[in-house]
C-alpha cells in the first residue's frame, strides 16, 4: 500500500439534484485521457458512497498531490445556473462525514482538504476545515 498523508474533498461540478454515476463520472476521466475515475470514493445523492479507483492505486483528482492522497467526491457542487453552490443533501452530509471518519481512522496521520486549498477552483463549493472542526476529525 501507498503512503497516504492527505484525503482531498471534491464535488463532481454538477448541477444540483442531477444525478450522476461512478460509470458517468468514470466515462468523463476516460475521455480525459485518465485510465479509470479519478476519484476513489463518490458519495451520490442518496447518500450512497460508491468506490472509485481502488485506494491502492494513485488517483488522478488533484495535481501534485495525487501520488499521496485518497479522492473522495460528492455528486453536485453547483446550482441549476452552474454557479459554485454547497448541493450536498443531508444524506451526502452525513455519509461524508462517516466516509472521513473512517479514512481519517485507516490513515490517522492524514490531513483533510477541500480541492479548492490546491486549485483556483471553488470545489468542493463548502469550507471543509469548518466541517472538521464541527465533526472533530
């Protein structure tokens, strides 16, 4: 297994209420050039959290920090306008809370970010440290 000092939090860029698949989000990397889904979890709208690429493999989901880090994406992230916009329903704000949980758990030193702390991009469209803090990972 890889080291992993890091898990990055990502939205798909999705309009709200949109429902979108791993196979979709899968067809979208592939069409990118990328071998596979980027991402190593996705959190749907029902709340369903669905792998991606498997953990053992590096992602490709943040430049110059994927060789050390786990992808994890919710589906949305913006309005029907295509403007950044925090979707997540209650139950992606729950299983994200509980999929953090557990990976914070697996690798205990890893730090927690939101994509937008690496890129000029407003993804995940919420401020993850303020999650942290309220969830007290």
């Amino acid at each position: 297994m890889r080291a992993i000092d890091e898990i990055i939090v990502h939205c798909t860029a999705t309009p709200e209420g949109r429902n979108i698949s791993v196979e979709d989000i899968t067809r979208w990397h592939i069409d990118r050039g990328f071998t596979t889904i980027g991402y190593h979890y996705v959190v749907l709208l029902d709340g369903t959290i669905e792998r991606g690429r498997p953990e053992e493999q590096v992602g490709a989901h943040c430049k110059g920090h994927n060789s050390r880090s786990i992808g994890v994406a919710y589906v949305g992230g913006c309005d029907k306008a295509m403007r950044p916009k925090d979707t997540r329903t209650v139950r992606q704000r729950a299983s994200l809370r509980h999929l953090l949980k557990e990976l914070k758990a697996k690798y205990p030193t890893a730090s927690i970010h939101g994509h937008n702390e690496f890129a000029e991009k407003a993804c995940p469209s919420f401020d993850v440290k303020k999650m942290i803090k309220e969830i007290r990972l």
